[in-house]
DNA sequence: CCGCTTTGCTAAATCCATTTAGCACATGCT
DNA sequence: AGCATGTGCTAAATGGATTTAGCAAAGCGG
C-alpha cells in the first residue's frame, strides 16, 4: 500500500539533506544558509513525490492554520450573505488560506459554540457578518485572534467594514437633481417625524443623513415621506398605491429595491410610465433591479467588496482600528429620464 | 501570563491521573475499565478548567478533523447556492462538524487547488456542488475520503443528492389540471422539437420527461411550446409578448420563477388578469415568487433540504452508492384559480 | 497459598512539521 | 600557527492529543 502521505522526512531522504534542511527550504525562510544546490534537491524531491504539507502538524507547532472563521448571523434568508461570502471566499483564497463558514441565527449559545468551534480550529482570525448592519453580539470570550466586524460594529472590536452610506444617500439625490427632477419627490420607506427615536441601524440611519443632507444642499424638500418599518415588496405597493390616490409625484426615491419593486407594482396598475410619468432611484442593487422593466437605476451595496475587504484587513499586518467605508456604486439603468443638459 | 491554552495534561493533573486516562474519559472511549470515580474527577477537572481539545493535534494523530469540504462551482451567483450551503452548514452543525466553503468558478484549476486544500486539511468529507445540476468535472486526483456529489453527478463517485425532478414535473401539470384546466396550456421556456438534442443538464430534462408524461396522461397537449435557452426575465417577457399577439393561452406553464416573472410583465402591460385570464405555475421557488403580485404557484426546489441530506450521507456511517431524489414541493400561491370542485 | 484472570490505570510511542541550539569545516587575519 | 568569523548543515526538542503495550493490585478457584 503506498497509500500513505508523503512526509517532509521522506522528502528530506530523498534529498539527501536534514528534514530540518527541507523544512527551511519549503517554508522559504530567508537568512538560512543553505546551499543552491540544496535548495534545488529539496525542491525536486518534493515535486517528484507529490509532497503537501500536513496542515495539522503545521498548526499544532505554529499556532497558525491558514484559516479564517466567518461567522454569520444568517447565511441563506438574504440575497446579501452571498455577495459578501463570496467577496471573502476570493480575498481568501488569495490569500492562500480557507475560510469555515458558520452559521448562528442570532442566537447567543450558537454564537458562542461557533467561536469556541473557531477558536478550537486554530483560525488565525475571526469575521462577524451581520446581514442587517447593526452593533452586533460578540460572545464574551477570550479571542485571542484579530477580528473584524463585516456589515456591523462592536465596541469590543474597532475594526470593521461597512458601506458608504451617507455618500450613497447623497448620490441618490444628486442623481435625481441631475436628472432635472426638483420637485415631487417623494421618500418611500421612511418619514423623519414619525420614525423619531426609531432606531433601525447604524448605517441605514447614516444613508438617511447622506439623504437629507443632499436634498437641503439642493434646497429640495419631499412631496411626501411614507413610512414602513419593513422594506419589502407588498409594503411599497400598498404605500405606493395610497400615495396616486391622492397625488401624483415627479419621482420615488425608495429606500431599496424591493420597495421599489411593490412601487413598479402599483405603477404599472396604474398606468404609469417610468421614467417618463414618474422616476425611480432606489438602494442595494438587488437582483430584482435589473428584471424589472426598466430596470432600476440603485445605489448598489458593495458586498463583495466588502467581503474581501474584511478579509485583507483581517490578514495584514498592520491593522489599524478604524471602520471602513466602501464606497457605494451607481448602478445606471434605465428608471430615470436622460437629462440632455 | 494564563494566556496559555488548557491542555489535557492539565486536565489529567488536575485530575490526578494520566493523560491516557484523561484522554479515553474525555472521548467517552466504550470499553474502558476506568472507575466512575475517575470518570467524575477528569470531568469536574475539564470543567473547571475551561478546557477544550487542540482539533490540530487530535486531527495529527486521528487523521480525522471534523471538518468537511463545500465545494462549489459558485457560491453567489445564484440563490440557490445560499440555500445548499445553509441546509449543508445546519446538518454539519448539528454532526458537531465544521464546514470549508470553497468556490471555484467551475475552472479547472481551481478545482484542484480546492480539492487539494481540502485534503490537506484531513477534511473528513468532500462535497461537490453544482449550482446548475450536471456531470460535474472532478478533478482526478486520488480522494480518499468520501465523496457526495450535491445537485449534480460524477460517474466516479455515485453518491449524489437531487431534486425529484420528474415527479416535480408532473406536479406542475397535475396542479393544472385539478385547477380545471385543460386546454390553451402554453409551455414557456422550451420546444421539445427544437430542442431535440441539446442537452440541458441531467435533471432539467426529468423534469421535462415528467411535465410530458403528466400531459399525456391527462390526455393533454400543449397548445404551444416556447423554446429559449437562458430562462431569464427578459426572455420570459419576450416569449410571452409574442405569444400574446397571436393568442390568448389560459395557462402558462413556466420553467423557472423568472421566466415566469417576464410573463407576468407582459401580461400586466396587455392588461390580462392572473388567474382570470391566465393561470400560471411555475418552478423553483425563487424569493421572486412571493413578490409577485399575485403570489406565484411554483414547485420549490429544496436547496436547503438538499444541503442538509448531503452532508448526512457523507457523514453517515453506511454509504449506499445512489442518486438521493429530493421531493419538490408545491408552494401554493395566488396565480390558479381556485377550484371549487 | 499458588497461579490465573480481571480491574484500574500509566509510560512511552506516535502523528508531522518547525525551530532552537550547535557541530564541523573552511576561510581570513595577524 | 592561532583565533575569530562565516558557511552549510543537522540532532533533538517541541506542540497536544491518541493509542499501544503492559504493569501492579485485587479477586478468584482450587
């Protein structure tokens, strides 16, 4: 049975040379004082027997397993776990090391279980996603890795990845300014007064700034605000309906897409035409944005961005407490009139 | 400085006893003679301790890592990924093991990169997911642990987990048909004729088999077959726009929820009511399905159902080579009309 | 009381790579 | 020649668990 692995020792005999020797050379260390021809025996060896380092041993003497945890609230319920999964899963395979995905469900013993399953792994760092941004739970352990908050923050633990929200608030604005649209506009998902002291999250309060801001910048004020605590689809289209029966806006500034798709909805009942009658901008760049008809124009959430960025923060060497914002692109489609200015 | 980690020698001095005792109580080994009395003491002492096992130097000796490998051709592109890898990750978590995700944009070098990162690791198990079912390109390298192909095949590892398609296919049909529906049923998404020799994927095609078979057994036929290879919105839109101009179906019988959802744009601007006019079903059970307005009848493929029975196959102790067949779901909605039969 | 089994436990080897400490030889300088 | 320095390499310790082989004491039958 030549079935079992290859070890650095068999590597070394075949070289002819110390396992310590072969070890040096694999590691590629710098100020060893070994041979070229040491280093090309070494090389050879291990290229002619197939040799891959046993990661378990690795680990057990440096303390350092290539790999990181993230750890997730939730996974599957949203079109954003994937976006930022993915953007991670590249940094990280970049970076030659793997990443154990686990999953909590918010719930404080799954959290703890999954940081201590890391912990137990050797992991050489953690990343908390949270799918909603928010000051997120950390489990009061010992973690004795570096961590970074991915979509959330922690008092505990400065460095985190975030979008740019309050530069994407303005830019929704500034996109509808420069559509020449300046009146009848009218703010779907969220009314200033009767949310006051609502506290949805971190960042969405941030983009509600970036709005505002922009609109008293273009000395613009809202037709209407509509509130809805829930942003999906059915509460656009209720929202959306009520407000024709009373008025007729210029432009639905929605605070994502999915508000935008009920909007789409209650239009299109209406017989109202985007962009023409009424224009669009909306937030995410969810996949929805671009079935529709016409697609939506959105300020996109960066998840694979911020995936990756978590990641490369979490490798590096010096890492530098501070949030980072990434930056929120425009995705251009067709929901707002050419402006021939 | 405590910063050191607990080890088992702690643990077995604390207790009084070897570390080889220590060791069999804490794996909770069967056929041990050490008294109860010891059994307490290794206890009482792991708890006070705090202390947790070293997963490297157990998976050095063990050559087992609890671990298994999700190795996927994409991870974001689709919603279905999410899904596969949620129902993987509960199943693992609940085997008390952790789970590497790894992606490969179905290239082949990748593939072996991954492959070999995850033998590396000791995974205990290798999962190979395709996000579009299929035969599945497996790298040949020699595997030694076992194998489970997820949402697709490999003739080379027979272990394989996919939706019941054909029997989802008929489930469409017989949904039509107990709706009272029996003629101007219109397929959306393929032509049996011209396609004739593309080939789709393994699964996709049981479910055409099934739709048929179900067609014919209710004495059926389509009153037109719709071909069109991406079964995106636009195409479903397209398709459906065309069929409208030269006639009026009473059904829609869609292959996937956005094809489905193009119908439904081209139906909303022609003025046509769902169910009323036309009825739909549709498969999948896309996030989409429930945005439309009304609700979208689909038959679900159950990614996370699927996710889960995989890694319990891997992990399973007795591994019958066989294709797994996933019920598909009914996931009634708003878009057939109701039968008062 | 002797020899045999059972009970309860442990010493030491093992998994494999990294790393510390240091050996043997060559070279350079005075 | 004598001593310091540099060069090229290796023996052995190490990390933390599992596992094999086996020891000492107690129990039992005759």
């Amino acid at each position: 049975m030549g079935k079992k692995r290859v070890t650095l020792a068999d590597v070394a005999r075949l070289a002819g040379l110390s396992t310590t020797a072969a070890s040096m050379i694999l590691t590629g260390r710098p100020d060893t004082r070994l041979s070229p021809e040491a280093h090309k025996k070494v090389h050879d060896a291990a290229a002619s027997l197939g040799y891959r380092p046993n990661v378990a041993a690795r680990a057990l003497r440096t303390d350092k397993s290539r790999s990181i945890a993230f750890i997730s609230d939730y996974v599957a319920t949203t079109r954003f776990a994937s976006g930022l999964i993915r953007g991670a899963l590249s940094a990280a395979e970049q970076a030659k090391h793997v990443m154990l995905v686990l999953e909590t469900g918010g719930e404080p013993a799954r959290e703890i279980q999954a940081v201590e399953t890391a912990l137990d792994r050797q992991v050489d760092g953690l990343i908390f996603a949270a799918m909603r941004a928010r000051e997120v739970f950390v489990p009061d352990l010992a973690i004795n890795v570096p961590v970074v908050m991915l979509n959330g923050t922690s008092a505990r633990f400065p460095i985190s990845v975030l979008p740019a929200e309050y530069e994407g608030g303005r830019r929704a604005v500034e996109l509808l300014v420069s559509s020449g649209i300046t009146k009848d506009i009218v703010l779907l998902g969220h009314n200033a007064k009767q949310e006051e002291g609502l506290f949805r999250s971190e960042t969405i309060s941030r983009r509600f700034m970036g709005i505002r801001d922009a609109m008293a910048d273009a000395g613009l004020t809202f037709a209407a605000e509509l509130s809805c605590w829930n942003w999906e689809p059915n509460f656009g289209y209720d929202l959306t309906r009520k407000l024709l029966k009373t008025q007729r806006p210029r432009a639905l500034l929605c605070l994502n897409d999915r508000l935008a798709f009920g909007a789409y909805q209650a239009l299109g009942e209406a017989g109202i035409r985007t962009p023409e009658d009424v224009a669009l901008v909306s937030f995410d760049n969810d996949e929805l944005a671009s079935y529709l008809r016409p697609g939506l124009t959105t300020i996109g959430l960066p998840h694979e961005e911020m995936g990756s960025r978590a990641v490369e923060l979490l490798l590096a060497p010096s890492r530098i407490p501070q949030t980072n914002l990434i930056d929120m692109p425009v995705v251009m489609r067709g929901s707002l009139p050419h402006n021939c200015s």
